[in-house]
C-alpha cells in the first residue's frame, strides 16, 4: 500500500486579495517566511508512508511553484500538474496522473491549510485503511440553523442539533479506486460537489471522521493569516 498526496491549488484567491496589497494567489503569500503552500507540503513530506505529491496550479504560476520547491529542496516527492478552474477540476486532473492501484491511499489536502499536523495526517491514514474513506472534522460548537432563502432575507426553517453536525476539514483520505470512481461517475453525470467526501457520498460509500485540529485553518482571508502566524508561534514556543 502507497500513499499519495494531491493539493489543489488553482484558486484566485479574491477573498484574501480584496484585503491584501499582493497580487499574489492566496498559497503563494508568506507565513513566517516561508510561502504556505510550502509549510503544507512540508507537513506531507516528512510522512514516510507517503510515496508523491502532486499540486494542481494555473499554467501561469507552474514555473514559480517549480522554483519554490526546487528552493525548498522537495523536488523528490513533489510533481507539478495543471490545475483546472474548479478544485474538482484541480484534483481529477492530479487524478489522472497518478499511477496507484485500487487499494493505495489518496490524500487531499487544501494547499491553504499549513499547520496540518503529522498526528492528524497518520490517523487520516489509518482511518482510510479501516473504513475506505475518511475525512477530518471539527465539532460544531455554535447552534446551527437551516434557512429558507426568501426576497425579505433568510428565514430560519429547523434547528439542527450540533451532535449531528461537523465541520470539514482536510486532509480527506480515500482508496484509490474509490475515489477515481467517484470522480468518474460525477463527471459523466456532470454533478458538481463541494469537496471530495461529497462525491465519495454520492457514489455510496461511507465516510469516517476523526477529530481535526483548531489551528488546521483554511487561510482564505487577511484575518486568518494573522491567526496562523499566532498558532506557529504558540508551536515555536512548545518546542
């Protein structure tokens, strides 16, 4: 059994760039001196089970990315693929370029979420060869609340009980053969789903969860740069 690793890192990033004076996409951006698509590669790399890594980017940032992990010294594990203009898009061209067999592993990790710890990494593994498939989540800890969307604004519909509810995190782990299944069945049925696990779901699988981690954030916003510095600190610090 091998374990493999896909980024998708295609995105824009106009959240983060309507608030910061960089035109450069989200991933590219700097944490602690160090771009943090790197910190989210590094965090892979240093997991021996894992065999490869491959990143979907746009074709205009292929030759920086390539720069940066020569730079970095992580060319041994890490390819480069394009990516496409949705993250589904991203990782079924990554898909496509893998060479693993039914039962190898498949990560996919959000290239803006850094300070994934190898703990979580591991178990995710694990948790893939127990189950199939496994993603990380968080518990909701605020009261969640479906709404009906209406021309007045949204109007509350149920009350969803928080034990019922996750947040998602990444990275998602899957068979290999699963997931390619599930990105073929949602490709000819031109269904569009919101991350990986959605469409593992939608092909009849099960999905496990493990606990993810409060400092696994999703950079999407100049805020949140600001809080994963504080977390790479708070680690500093411990070690």
């Amino acid at each position: 059994m091998r374990v493999f690793v896909i980024l998708p890192a295609a995105g824009l990033g106009t959240r983060m760039a309507a608030g910061h004076s960089t035109a450069a996409p989200k991933q590219f951006l700097e944490l602690a001196g160090v771009p943090i698509l790197i910190h989210a590669l590094r965090a892979f790399e240093q997991i021996s089970e894992v065999k490869e890594l491959y990143v979907a980017v746009r074709a205009t940032e292929k030759e920086r990315l390539a720069a940066q992990i020569a730079e970095y010294g992580l060319a041994k594990k890490v390819r480069v693929v394009e990516g496409g203009d949705t993250r589904q898009e991203s990782v079924s061209n990554a898909l496509h370029s893998l060479d693993c067999e039914e039962d190898d592993i498949v990560l996919v990790h959000d290239a803006v979420r850094p300070l994934i710890e190898p703990g979580i990494i591991y178990r995710v593994i694990e948790a893939v060869e127990r189950h199939g498939a496994a993603i990380v989540g968080l518990p909701a800890v605020d009261t969640i609340k479906q709404v009906e969307r209406t021309a007045d604004g949204a109007i509350i519909t149920a009350t969803i009980p928080r034990e019922y509810i996750v947040q998602a995190q990444t990275p998602q782990g899957f068979r290999c053969g699963l997931l390619k299944r599930a990105f073929a069945e949602a490709a000819q049925d031109e269904f569009a789903g919101t991350d990986e696990a959605s469409l593992v779901e939608r092909a009849g699988a099960q999905v496990a969860v493990i606990a993810g981690s409060a400092s696994n954030i999703k950079i999407t916003q100049p805020g949140d740069l600001e809080l994963a510095e504080f977390y790479l600190s708070r680690r500093a610090v411990k070690v």
